[in-house]
C-alpha cells in the first residue's frame, strides 16, 4: 500500500522523510555552528546541552536509516522541551521590554524588534519540526507495522490450519 500522499508535508511538496531529512540536516548545522561557537568561546555553560542535542539527532539519524519508528521519540522529546523552553525565553523578554518609549531609544527598539523576531521564528521552526518528526514517526510506525504483519505472514499462518469444515 502506498502512503506517499497521505504524508506529505509543506502544502503537499515534500513526503515527511525527505522533509525529516532535511529537518535533521538544518540542526545538524545548527549544532555545529554551536560547537564551533562552544570551542572558540570557552563557555561551557551549553556543553551538556549540546552533548544531549547530538544524541538526540544521532537518534534521529539512525530512525531514518534503519526505519524504526521508536528513535524519533528522543527527537521529539527534545523538540518539546525546546519550545517550553524558547516559549519562556520570550515571555522572559516581553515582560523584560515592554516597549521603547523615547526617541533616543529607537536603535534599541530596533534591536528589541529583531530578537523579538529571531525568538518568533525559532519556536515557528520547533513547531514545524515538531509537525514533521511526529508525522515521520506515524509514518515509520505504519510502515514498521504492515511489514510486520506481512513478514509475519509468509513466515507463519495467521490461525492454526489443524482444522477442516
């Protein structure tokens, strides 16, 4: 059976694995930008964080290459916890700058605005990726399942062939 249509995500371009795919490409990147950032700047506040990220993504990885559905869990895990955390993170900021009032502070309000954006744009894209990872997870679960059920089939009858009507 296939189920290429019913798993199409970004307004039915793209089939949920490929989008995963490039899901987990974009955050690989991600997070060698922040390694890279980590090594050069001595800070080791992040470095259990990124240690966590990478075997989450490493999880990932292994989910699309071997199809099993159950190691997109830690993805999804992580994924939420990072919106909790990034939804935080702006209420933080919005009750921190409620608003620019004077003149003289326009450049500010101008650098509020931008980190206002940049908090906006990464909880849309753990949203997104939430969206995908779960649809990914569906769809390898299913496809995990009518393999089974198929395997299980050729190997063994369904029911006891010990009787004759």
């Amino acid at each position: 059976m296939d189920y290429s249509f019913e798993y199409k995500v970004c307004c039915g371009n793209c089939h949920v694995l490929t989008a995963t795919k490039l899901m987990s490409a974009v955050e690989s990147l991600l997070l060698a930008a922040s390694l890279i950032d980590f090594a050069t700047s001595g800070n080791t506040t992040g470095l259990i964080f990124l240690l966590v990220k990478a075997i989450v993504l490493a999880c990932l990885f292994y989910a699309l290459k071997a199809d099993k559905a159950n190691y997109i869990l830690p993805h999804l895990a992580g994924t939420a916890i990072d919106m909790v955390f990034i939804f935080v993170l702006l209420i933080k900021f919005l009750v921190e700058h409620p608003g620019v009032s004077s003149s003289h502070e326009s450049q500010t309000a101008g650098v509020v605005f931008c980190v206002f954006i940049v908090f906006v744009l990464a909880e849309a894209w753990e949203i997104w990726s939430m969206f995908v990872a779960y649809r990914c997870y569906q769809y390898l679960k299913l496809t995990e399942d009518t393999e089974g059920r198929h395997s299980r089939s050729a190997r063994e009858p369904l029911s006891r062939p010990d009787r004759t009507y």
